[in-house]
C-alpha cells in the first residue's frame, strides 16, 4: 500500500505563487502517471497537471502558462509550481499516482487547501 502526503498549500495574494509537494511511500513501479488535481466547492474535481514516470507532463488549459509539474522517481516526490495564482484557482489540491498495467493503483493523498485571496 502507498500513503500520499500532500503539502505547501496554504493562503496567497492574486499573483502570487506556492509550491506544492507530494511524497509517497511505499513502493511505487515505473510507467505510472502522477498528477495534481483540484476541487473547488460545489464543483467536481479537476485535472491540473499530470507526468509520467518518464518525464511527460500534461496541463489543463486554464494553468498551463502558470503552472510547471515536475517529479523525482528515486525519491517519489512530486511537486507543482504554481505562479500568477489567480482567485478561481482557489480549491483543495490533490496527489494522485496511477498504474494501468500490473500491478494496477490508484492512490490519493488527503489534499491541501490552496486560497487565493486580497
């Protein structure tokens, strides 16, 4: 079983940045797909930003000039940069670590609340 621990949210100005980190452990397998995702209240959870163990990354278009994922597999970490941080981007942040081929999983972390406010 992988635990996924996300952390670095917290409050934060319009234009402003954060980094998000998420760490796993337990054993994770290569040719997997990491990601952050977010749900905002009263709406469904979100893609922002995926990578492949193999350095791939995918952003949703609403981030994808402001945000940059990044990943190191020795150390099972995951991170989000995010810069220019607008009020919609306001939600709790998820980690997820995704294997389609066996050995299969679907992990997520408990999230970490990301405010954008004046």
């Amino acid at each position: 079983q992988v635990q996924l621990v996300e952390s670095g949210g917290g409050l934060v100005q319009p234009g402003g940045s954060l980094r998000l980190s998420c760490a796993a452990s337990g054993t994770v397998f290569s040719g997997d797909r990491w990601g952050w995702y977010r749900q905002a209240p009263g709406k469904e959870r979100e893609l922002v930003a995926t990578v492949t163990s193999g350095g791939t990354t995918d952003y949703a278009d609403s981030v994808a000039d402001r945000f940059t994922i990044s990943r190191h597999n020795a150390k099972n970490m995951m991170w989000l940069q995010m810069d220019s941080l607008k009020p919609e981007d306001t939600a709790v942040y998820y980690c997820n670590a995704k294997r389609v081929y066996a050995p299969r999983y679907d992990y997520w972390g408990q999230g970490t609340q990301v405010t954008v406010s004046s």
